[in-house]
C-alpha cells in the first residue's frame, strides 16, 4: 500500500467534500432568489487496479448537477408584470445583444426603454401583434424574439379598416322611406370620423291584395366617409339575396382610408327599423393605464378609455433535458450538448406551463435538507482530513526508521 497513495485519496475527499460544500453555500445564499434551481454534488469512485496481497487506493470525483425541472412553488404578488411558468418551460430572455438565454426568473418591471426587465437585468422577449393578428412561432429558433416594448403601446392610434353594420329594414314601409343611422371610425393618426349611411327604400309599392316584389334598398354613404351609393336586394322571406360587402373610403387628407362596409345578416321582415350590430374596428390614441398578461402569454395594453389590445405574445421555451442546461450568471441557462435543441411554443399548449400573471416562482432549496447536506459535508471532510494525517504520520515514521 503506498502512503502516498492514502494522502492522495484523502486530499480528493476533502476536494469533493469542497465541492458539495461550495453547492450547499451557494444553494443557502439563494434560497430566496426568484426562479433559482438548487445545485448538488454527486460523488463517483475512483478505482485502481490492485494486485494480491496490495490494495491501491483510489478517491472520489465530484459531479455537480443542477434540479432545474424541479418546480418551485408560487409567490403571488400585486405587480401584472411579474410571471412565473406552472409547469414545463422558460422564458427567453437577453442581455440586449444577439444571445438569447432562458431562465424562470420572472420578476419583470418597466425600464426607462420601455422594455421589462428582471432582477438580474435582462429583457423579456416576445413577437409583436400585427394589425390585431398573433404572431407564428419560431418553432426551433429564438432568434426573431424582440423584447416586448411597453412604451411603444402609448398614444397608438389603429385605423379603421373595418365596419359590420346589421339592422332590420321596415318590409312594410313605403317606396321612399329613409331611415339614418351613424358610424364612429378612425383615420391613421386617429382622428375621429362620422360616417352617415341612409338606407333608402326602392321597392315599388302595389294594390293589396298582390304581392309585393322582392325588396330593394339603396345604401348612401356621407358625411367623412364617400363610396356608393350601393344598393341591398331581398328574398320574399326577408334574407339578403346577395352578399353585401361594400368599398368605402374615409375623407383624409392627403389620401383617402381605405374601409370595408359589410352589412351581412340585415334583413326586411315586418318590423320596425332596428339596428341589431354596429361595430367598427380601430381607435383613437389613448395612454396605457395598465398591463394584463393572460395565461397563454398574450401582453394586453390597458387603454384609459377602457379598450384591451392585444399587442405582445410572450412564447415558452424547453429543451429535452432541462437539468443538463449551462447556469451562467443572472440565474439564466444557455444551451447544451447534452440539454437537448430548443423548443419554442404557446403557454398552455403542445405540453408547455401555463403561464401565471401577478406571481414568481420562488426558489426550489429545501434550507433544512441544506443545512443537514452542510453538517454530512463537514463531518465527511474532517473524517478525511485524518485520514490524510494518518498518512502523513505513517510517512514520518517510515522515514525516522533510517535514524
């Protein structure tokens, strides 16, 4: 047996020791940091071949592992901004150049940029709205994510483009009858425009007891809008005979706004003049007065005037094996080898958490189970540190047998 061989050892246990005890460390000094997963050693033999009658020690190798899919639980909090993921997934985060991390570290506040920041600094991303219709996902790839912009929801105006106008039109009434209703829309940079439509009868009126023809009605479009006149032809029971989708303009200086007018569904049955839907897409610049985050990660901007817009989805991330992922500083994780491609998707589908508005995932360490790991590391240490003594001493003996 050679002596050195024991220090050898002894000096690799108290390394491995070292090493769970610089996890235990770290583990207690976040065990109050949002989104942080717990860190452990794990110890492998080291065994060399020996021979009869000689046994030649070995030692132990520390592997340091990290419970990353271990979930932590919920802290609720008064802040919309704040997200934790109840289940599989990640949030992509950046540090404001090309690389995109993940982490579930979700205590997102506003920057002076407008952008949502986390304690350590980097910025949620997301993929805009365009024209009110969500976003495609990039699947396999994060580089399309852009941080998600609050201050770029303020003071937004959104063109009308356009109006669904559905009323009952008076089957009774005389050839000539008019009846008036009005449409609020708005132009490109929001200004308010009135659009008028006069719904004239047409329909030739008979002697009773004959029948009276199918009905005709003659659409006229004023006041900041133009386009028609247009004309709305009926079946004998009422029911519009031909679609009615109509080009209109709204009056704008230097062009005109293109809108769609779509009266669908009117019909002329025996009743009087009642508008049954009158809804006209756009809005005027309104200040955002908050933010909500539903729990499939749609970013809706408040507006004072009471109006929701939806403006940002916030995708997931995942990987094949979460727990292999590279912790790297500000509690986020980057690829590996071993982790597996990333996955990209919506909260609440295709396997991905759902995501949870006004909360944080707290950190995953058990203090006690650390506390104990600290006491075993302690122990474990000393115990080798005197076996490397022992050797030491042998090793004087043995060189005081010359003497």
């Amino acid at each position: 047996m050679s002596l050195y061989g024991v220090m050898r050892t002894g000096v690799s246990g108290m390394a491995a020791q070292s090493t769970k005890l610089a996890t235990v460390a770290d583990n207690i000094a976040n065990a109050n940091t949002n989104g942080y997963k717990r860190a452990s050693a794990e110890f492998s033999s080291l065994i060399l071949p020996s021979e009869a009658g000689a046994y030649a020690s070995g030692g132990v190798t520390p592997n340091v592992r990290y419970a990353v899919s271990q979930q932590g639980s919920l802290q609720y909090t008064t802040s919309s901004t704040d997200l934790a993921v109840q289940g599989r997934g990640f949030f992509v985060v950046s540090d404001g150049g090309d690389a995109r991390y993940l982490t579930r570290a979700g205590s997102f506040v506003k920057a002076g940029d407008g952008s949502l920041v986390n304690a350590a600094g980097f910025k949620l991303m997301g993929l805009p709205f365009e024209n009110g219709v969500a976003p495609r996902m990039p699947e396999n790839d994060l580089q399309p994510l852009e941080p998600v912009r609050l201050d770029q929801l303020e003071y937004e105006a959104t063109p009308s483009t356009i109006a669904n106008f559905v009323a009952n039109l008076p089957a009774n009434s005389p050839d000539g009858t008019e009846v008036r209703s009005s449409l609020v829309a708005y132009d490109q940079v929001g200004n308010r425009k009135v659009i008028n439509l006069t719904f004239v009868n047409r329909t030739p009126d008979v002697v009773p007891p004959a029948p009276r023809t199918p009905g005709e009605w003659e659409v006229q479009v004023s006041g900041d809008a133009t386009g028609g006149p247009f004309t709305l032809n009926f079946e004998p029971d009422g029911q519009l005979a031909t679609i009615a989708p109509f080009d209109i303009e709204l009056i704008q200086d230097p062009t005109n706004q293109a809108m769609r007018l779509d009266l669908n569904g009117s019909t002329q049955v025996a009743a009087d003049y009642t508008v049954m839907r009158a809804v006209v897409d756009g809005n005027a610049p309104s200040a955002v007065r908050d933010v909500e985050i539903s729990d499939d990660g749609v970013v809706y901007a408040i507006m004072e005037d009471g109006s929701r817009r939806a403006s940002y989805k916030i995708p997931l991330a995942d990987v094949a094996s979460p727990d292999n992922l590279d912790p790297l500083a500000g509690n986020v994780y980057g690829l590996s080898n071993e982790s597996g491609r990333v996955m990209v998707g919506s909260a609440a589908l295709g396997g991905f958490g759902k995501m949870v508005s006004g909360a944080v995932e707290q950190s995953n360490v058990d203090l006690a189970g650390e506390l104990t790991a600290m006491i075993e590391s302690q122990r474990g240490y000393t115990a080798n540190s005197k076996v490397f003594q022992t050797g030491s001493e042998l090793l004087d003996v043995l060189v005081n047998l010359k003497r």
